[in-house]
C-alpha cells in the first residue's frame, strides 16, 4: 500500500516546551488511524503539523507526495490534498452554509459558481443535511454545524481527513450523528486521522489506535489488541480513565 | 434671527456634512489601509502603521488642521481651506478607523483564520472573505461613535477661518446680538445629527451583546 501521510522525526517546540518528540508515524491510503492520549499530550499539535497550522522545528512531512516545508507553493500542495475538522465547527458566521462549502472550491480550485455549487449540494446531501443549505450556522445545532464543516471540508475533495476532537464540543446527543457521518466517510475508503475519545468510534473504524502522552508516541496496535491487552502503563491508566465513565 | 440669518445657518450646516462625509470617506478607505497594515506580520508595514497612528491620537485635532492648512502650502500643496482641511481630517479619521479596526480584526477568533488556512484559502481571501466582513460588523459601534466625533470634530475647522456651523453660528452670532438664540439653534442642530448616530450605535451594540448572528 502506497502511504498518504509520512512523518519522520518531527521535533516540535513551543518556546522551550517541547511539544511533540522524535515523532514517526506512516499513515497508507485508506488507513483509519485514532490518536489518543491526555490533554497537552501533543496529539492536537500532531495533526495540525500535518497541514501546517503549526510549524515544525525538523523532521521531514510527506503527504500525498508532496513534501512539506515553509514555501507557500509546498504548504498550498499539501493542503489542497488534506481536509480539515475541528473542534469548535470553525464555520464561517456571516456566511450560509452553501457559501461555506462553495467559498474555498471557487477560490482555491478556481471551480465556477454553478460547479462549486453542485459539488456542495452533493456532500451536504452526503452529510445528510441538504435542507439546511441557505441557513446560517447559528441557525443550526451543534451536530448539525459539524456535520456542515465537514462537508465544507469535502468540498475540496481532499485525499485524507484531519479530525481535531470533532465530537468534544458536542451536546452529547449530538455526538452520534457526527460519528455516524465519520464512519460513512470511513467505509467510504478516506483516509483518516482522528484525534478523539470516542472509543466506541476506534473500535468500529480504527486500523490503528496511537496512545500519544508527553509529545511521544507511546503505543500503537489495531483497536482489539489496544483495548483489550495494553502494554503501557500510562495508556493502561488512561483507558482506565475514560473508560469508567462509558 | 429672520430667515437669512437661519439660511446661512444651513449652508454652515451642509459644509459641516459635507467635511464629515469627506473626513468619513477618506478615513474608510485609508484606514482600512492603516489596519491591514497594522495587522501584517511585516514589520516593514507594521511599524509605519503604529507610528502613524501613534501621531495622529497623540496631537490635538486643531493641530493637524494647523499642520494641514498653513504647513501643506509650506511644502508646495497649494490647497483651499476646505482641501486643507479635508486632508487634516481624512489622515485623523484613517488613525482612529485604522486602530479600531486593528482591534476588530484582532477580535475575529484565531479559529476562522485557521479554517480558512485549513482550507487552502491565501492571505487576500482568508482577510477579504473571513475576517474582515467579521470584524467589519464587530467595529460598527465604535465606528459609529467615532463618526460622532469626527462631526463634531469638522467645528475646529473654525479656527482656520473655514465657515462651517460653528463657525456660521459665531458670525449670526455677531450680527444680531442674540448669542443665546444662535448657539441654541446651532448645538439643535449638531444634537439633531448627532443623537441619532449615537442612538443608532447603542441599538448595534445591544443587539450584538444579544449575539444575534446574520
């Protein structure tokens, strides 16, 4: 399998903490990976390396094969191959969610009104939420606003999904609906790296689920193996954790 | 006062709309340019931006129309009173727009700027489809209460002989000997402008405290 995302000894700083260590990590077309680990652990920080919303101190990015370094031409490459979700929706206020799908196609891919368009209806449909087109995102709940930004996000028709929380915002009645739209987008065949709790969501999609703690990785396996035999005494006393409360 | 008195009233009137529409309209447009500037990471644009801005809130309005209205003509711009002042005006109204601006912008959550980098979306766009129409909404009561200043402000233009309201007021004023009278029907005047720009800009904030979207 041809790999999608290749992260090779990144070293990240904020000042003089250091974010993330030494951090390897080889995603393959269509791979579903589930980043983990307690806040400040570097996993937000990981995925936001991957478009270059953070910059690096070294290490080498590949993405859809294109490298990754500060020149605007390499940073425009890679994003227009990367989708993007986050934890606050990030929509745009001022515009309708059919603006919101349509702005950066017509912008970015240089597509027409018309195209832009027919595009954004077909993934709002996809996101189940096509009625909703001519509404602003503050007349929308917050399931329904999240599913908008990841259609906006699709728009852009992009090789692999970056999910930064998606659901950690969310009223939790709100949560499934959003995981039922990453999981489609999953059996879909997207590649996809999801930083997020929902361990019922690892189990169901994840090919591998990375525990991070302290900038590291500190362990990976496919999600049986993970949940049920974990290695490491930190990832055992996370799971632990989060898993009381399920 | 009969009805020629109160005519030039009017006229004094209609050059004090037509410095405030001027002083407004300059400042928009420069003082978008004073913000976007303020705002650049380059500290090439950035720091002309602070200084300019720094200059014009730190000196007296009357003494920008001195500098613009005697210290223009010194340096070859051989201007009429009304360019003079138009001039002195628009620079003062690009600083203050300009920093009310820079702050708006400022205000606009980093997350937008984010998405719209997410998305692929460059500079130009990220500011003129994101975060300006934002900011742009998020400024107008401040906008609003400057242009209340800046009305009021156009009555120093007096002092360098220009005949606006305040300065038709003082000359009525003369003729008639009824000072009461004539500044009592001047301050009516500016209030009339005045209040309902105030009114307008409190019903913006209130309605934004509400967090009314759209």
């Amino acid at each position: 399998m041809a790999s999608m995302i290749e992260m090779q000894h990144i070293e990240k700083y904020y000042g003089a903490f250091h974010a993330l260590k030494n951090i390897n990590l080889t995603v393959a077309k269509g791979e579903k990976i589930v980043l983990c680990g307690p806040s400040g652990s570097g996993k937000s920080t990981l995925i936001r390396c991957i478009n270059h919303l953070e910059t690096i101190k070294s290490g080498e990015i590949v993405v859809a094969g294109h490298r990754l370094n500060d020149s605007q031409k390499a940073v425009d490459a890679v994003r227009r191959e990367v989708g993007m979700v986050f934890q606050q929706f990030n929509l745009f206020p001022h515009k309708t969610v059919l603006e919101n799908c349509i702005l950066a196609p017509m912008r970015v891919r240089k597509l027409s009104r018309s195209e832009a368009e027919a595009t954004a209806r077909k993934y709002l449909e996809r996101v189940r939420i096509g009625d909703q087109a001519e509404k602003y995102p503050a007349q929308l709940s917050g399931g329904q606003q999240q599913r908008v930004a990841i259609a906006r996000a699709l728009c852009m028709e992009p090789k692999a999904m970056l999910f930064d929380e998606p659901t950690s915002a969310l009223d939790p009645e709100m949560v499934k609906e959003v995981l039922d739209t990453m999981v489609s987008l999953a059996r879909d065949g997207m590649t996809m790296i999801c930083v997020t709790h929902e361990m019922g969501f690892a189990r169901q999609v994840a090919d591998r689920v990375i525990f991070m703690a302290d900038g590291q990785i500190v362990e990976e396996n496919d999600p049986e193996s993970f949940f049920s035999a974990p290695k490491h005494e930190r990832t055992r006393a996370f799971l632990g954790e989060i898993l009381a409360h399920h | 006062m009969g009805i020629q008195e109160f005519t030039y009233l009017l006229q004094g009137l209609a050059w004090t709309l037509f410095l405030t529409a001027i002083g407004f309209a300059g400042g928009i447009f420069f003082g978008l340019v004073v913000a976007l500037m303020r705002v650049s990471p380059s500290a090439w644009l950035r720091v002309p931006a602070i200084c300019w801005i720094g200059l014009f809130q730190g000196t007296p309005l009357l003494m920008q129309l001195f500098v613009a209205y005697f210290g223009l003509p010194l340096i070859g711009f051989d201007l009429p009173a009304w360019g003079a002042v138009s001039v002195a005006l628009t620079a003062h109204a690009s600083a203050f727009l300009g920093e009310i601006w820079r702050g708006a912008i400022q205000a606009v959550p980093k997350g937008q700027s984010e998405a719209a980098q997410a998305l692929g979306l460059h500079g130009v766009s990220r500011m003129f489809d994101v975060v300006l129409p934002q900011a742009f909404k998020l400024s107008l009561p401040a906008t609003v209460g400057f242009l209340v200043q800046l009305l009021k402000g156009t009555s120093l233009a007096a002092i360098v002989g220009f005949i606006e309201l305040a300065r038709a007021g003082t000359i009525v004023s003369n003729q008639i000997y009824r000072p009461l009278l004539v500044f009592g029907v001047v301050g009516a005047m500016y209030f009339a402008m005045c209040w309902p720009l105030s009114l307008w800009g409190r019903t913006l904030e209130r309605r934004m405290a509400a967090g009314q979207a759209k």
